[in-house]
C-alpha cells in the first residue's frame, strides 16, 4: 500500500464527531460499548500473559476478561449461570 497525501482529508471529511456519536448513545448503548471495548483490551493482555508464561498474569487477565464479559451478559439480560438457558 502506498501513501496517499489526500486520504488524511479524505478520512477527516467522514468521520462523525466525536461529540455527535457520545450524543447518539443511549446508556445502554455505551454500557455495552464500554464492555465490548473492555473485552477487546484484556484479550490482547491476555494474549500476552499467555505469551509470557506468567501464570500470575493469566488469572489476573482472565478475572479481568470476566468482568468485561459479565458486563455484557447483564447489558443483554443473559444468564451465564449453570443451568440457565
């Protein structure tokens, strides 16, 4: 891929402000963003625990990838519990 000096502005004449998108959500809706958002990081600290070997860090990024996953189960009313359907 080669540089286009016209895509900066390209990109720029696109994007929605930041302030039109955080205007545009509901509380539920960036509930869930905020989770999404949370799940993608600890995946790739996670990743990287593994990656590691530091198996202290592994618990701490798989506690910390639950958190974010539980968040969107309550966000989506889903009941991870066992038993539950």
């Amino acid at each position: 891929m080669s540089y286009n000096p016209q895509y900066p502005a390209f990109v720029a004449g696109r994007c929605k402000e930041g302030a039109h998108i955080k205007n545009s959500l509901t509380a539920d809706q960036a509930h869930m963003l905020h989770m999404v958002l949370g799940v993608a990081g600890e995946v790739g600290e996670l990743i990287q625990a593994v990656h590691n070997e530091d198996e202290r860090n592994v618990k701490e990024e798989a506690g910390d990838l639950y958190f974010f996953l539980q968040g969107i189960a309550n966000g989506a009313h889903l009941d991870f519990a066992p038993g539950s359907s």
